[in-house]
C-alpha cells in the first residue's frame, strides 16, 4: 500500500509540473532540490550568487539565496564540505563549530552576540542573536551532508521575534518535493519549436503511439523487494514531437532531454542532474549524456553562442523509415551513426561512431502498429547473444498500457515468468489530432 501511494504522489507532482515550469506557483514555500531543503519566504529567491569560502583545511562550496522583503531581509547558504578531496559527511561535527567562529570574526566591533545552542533533527548546531547597525537572528547547523546557515535582518529589535517563524519553517523535503525540484533546476534551456514546413516523420509515429498523445510516462511497478519507479517520461506537442524526456534511474530523476529544432534541423539539449555524494541513486549514470556543460547543484549553463547540444539528421526511405540517422555535437563533430536495415516486418539497427567503429546493434521484429514484438541484441559479427520477446495489454485508443518482457533461456527456450513488467500511463491532447503521419 505504501508503494501505491508513493507513486501515485509522485505521478500527481508531476501532473502539477507538466502544466507548468513555475515549480511554486500555488506555494509560498522556496524548495531547493540539490540540498533538499525547504523555506517559507514567501516565493523564489531575489538574488542566488556562488559560495566558495575555506576555513583552516576545508572547501565550502554552494550557493548563497537572498530575499529582500521590505522591512526583513532573508539570507540561507547551503554548501557541501571537502576537506582536501574528502567529502565530509558529517559537517556538524567537524565544520559547524568553525563555521559559527568564522561568522563571529567577521560581525563588526560594535556587534553584540548572544549564543545558545540549536537542534536540528539530529545536528547539534547553533544560534546566535546580533544586534548593532542591524539586528539579525542567524542558525548555523546541517542537513544530511550539507552546511545550513540561515538569516534573518530587521531594523527594530522587537522584529526579530516576529520573524523568527521564517527559520523555523526550514524543513526536509519529501522524496517527491525533491524529485520534482531537481528537474525544474536541472531541465535545460527550452529550444526553439519552429518546425521546418517540409515533411517530417512524427516521433509518436516511429514510436507506435496513436493518437493525440501528449505524455507517455513508463513505471515499473513494485514487485515484493523494490517500490514503484518511474523508468523514462516523454513530452509531445500537437504534431507528435518530442519536447521534453526524462529518464529515471531508481526512482531519481537522472538525465533530462530538452527537443526542439535549429535551422530547419532536429536539436536537443541533454542535462545531467547531479546529487550531492552520498545522496541519489546508487551507481553510475543510465546514458551517455554529450552536449551539455552541467553545475553540481544549480542545473546546467550554456555558453552564449550554444543554441543546442545535438543535432540529429535522418535520411527516410521512399516508406518514410529511417534508414541512417546521424548525431553531431553543435560543434558539427559526429559522434555516433545508427544504420536501418529492413526485413518484412523485422529491422536491424547497427550503431557505430564517427570512425565507423561498432558500438551495438539489434534487431527488432515489429506488429502492425510498430511496437516492439521481439529484441535480439547482436554482437559485431551479427550472432544473437541475447533475446527478448514481449507482450502487450492495450488501451482504447491502441497504445499499449502494459509491457511484459520474456528473456530466452538456454536452449532457446522462453522463461514463463516476465523478466519485467512496465507500466504505462498516457495523457492526450485536448484537441484534434491533426499530425502529419508517414
């Protein structure tokens, strides 16, 4: 019950996300996905610049968020700790103490301090009331592996009881506010949707969806040991291009796929999202990410000049199926090649890199709807090495809603059991499908 409940929470703040890229529209709350915080401010940040700052043989890097709210001013840093290339755990015992000095050194002469201790959770930290120019209540303590320091600067003194609720409303965020939060600071730049007038082959079609689709979202649902995961999530416009994928790796978001087009040709922009060490899935990466420049902790920067991070150029046969598909980073280097090769309803997709040198290949037996009946994945002399055979539960419309993956055994021989099983939930478009089909 657990498990059903976690997914469909999720499901639900994506639902709110899809709608919309402004993650806080119907919330005061400010959420930071990289350090997994949250605070009542009243709305986004007015100010975010870079921390970078050492004290004795330790790095602090994060960032610094600043509100200006009239008579309050609100400042929070949150920055992960390296002593030397050592990340530090556990910041309250060893950086906190000299954090809560350092900020003491630098109050001027005049500044009166008064110190009492501060419990957060399970980090000893501390607080300390200023008064001078400007009174201030500030509360140095961590969250996980991350250094908190939170402010808050008043003119009277009698203010700083009145907002002192401001800090205490700094919490944790759930799984699911932090899942939602890491793909709004991660998604990258949105590419131009200025589709070239020629005949384009529908990316709903090549995938085998009918209909107006506008989501496709695949979740493995739980089996007894894991919970329910969402595995990859596409976004399609009117005409059946992809706008938007993100691809989940337990249940964290992982990389994020903006499509668009540049100069009449098809362009996408990859984003990594990054988790502090120690935080996120276990492992390395899903995919192969290429054309993107990505910040730990605040999404990914793009020079001025990068307009995309891959350009994708397919050539169609006279059935308008993709016979050669090439990728070229925006410098107009090729980094891989994908060669069609068809046989009734079977086809053969050989992938090699700009040298020609093989990278994999597959051949896929198809239904009449294009939807994968059967996988064999080749090894570079053409030998089958592995094989798949899946079924599929279909909805109304004639979109599969649930996949079931059979692996061939020794002896060629398919198990009984599904090796998986994915889920599916589709949304629609409103109006009237009126894509340009092949």
């Amino acid at each position: 019950m657990v498990d059903c409940i976690f997914i469909r929470s999720l499901i639900l703040a994506f639902a709110i996300l899809s709608g919309s890229n402004i993650l806080h529209a119907q919330s005061d709350e400010f959420h930071y996905g990289f350090g997994g915080i949250s605070i009542r401010t009243g709305g986004e940040p007015h100010h975010v610049r870079g921390a970078v700052s050492s004290i004795d043989s330790y790095t602090l890097t994060g960032y610094w968020f600043d509100w200006e709210n009239g008579d309050h001013q609100i400042r929070l840093l949150v920055a992960s700790i390296f002593g030397g290339r050592t990340w530090i755990a556990k910041p309250d015992v060893e950086v906190v103490p000299k954090w809560k000095a350092e900020f003491v050194r630098q109050l001027t002469p005049k500044t009166t301090v008064k110190e009492s201790a501060y419990t957060f959770q399970n980090s000893k930290g501390f607080e300390l009331r200023t008064s001078g120019e400007r009174h201030a209540l500030t509360r140095i303590f961590s969250i996980r592996s991350h250094l908190i320091a939170a402010s808050i600067y008043v003119d009277k003194p009698e203010d700083v009881d009145s907002y002192r609720r401001i800090l205490d409303s700094i919490r944790t965020l759930t799984h699911v506010e932090r899942t939602v939060a890491m793909i709004e600071e991660s998604t990258p730049p949105s590419i131009s949707q200025d589709r070239p007038k020629e005949f384009q082959i529908a990316d709903t079609t090549e995938l085998g969806l009918v209909g107006a689709v506008r989501m496709v979202r695949d979740i493995a649902p739980a089996d007894g040991k894991v919970e329910s995961r969402i595995v990859h999530e596409i976004h399609f416009d009117n005409d059946g291009f992809k706008t938007r994928e993100i691809l989940f790796n337990q249940n964290y978001p992982d990389v994020i796929t903006a499509w668009g087009w540049h100069e009449g040709k098809r362009v996408n922009i990859q984003s990594a999202v990054n988790y502090p060490p120690g935080e996120g899935p276990l492992g390395g990466r899903t995919t192969i990410i290429t054309g993107s420049i990505s910040i730990p902790g605040f999404g990914t920067v793009f020079g001025i000049e990068r307009k995309y991070g891959n350009r994708i150029e397919t050539e169609f046969d006279s059935s308008n199926r993709p016979l050669v598909r090439r990728r070229f980073l925006n410098t107009g280097s090729l980094t891989l090649v994908e060669h069609f090769k068809y046989f009734g309803s079977e086809r053969e997709i050989r992938t090699v890199d700009s040298s020609g040198g093989f990278m994999g290949a597959i051949r896929e037996k198809l239904d009449a709807k294009n939807n994968v009946t059967e996988t064999k994945t080749l090894s570079s002399d053409g030998k089958v090495f592995e094989s798949t055979r899946f079924e599929y539960e279909f909805d109304s419309k004639g979109n599969w809603k649930i996949k079931k993956a059979f692996r061939k055994g020794t002896g060629g021989r398919i198990t009984s059991k599904p090796a998986s099983v994915v889920q599916r939930e589709i949304r629609y478009h409103e109006q009237q499908d009126q894509r340009r089909i092949g």
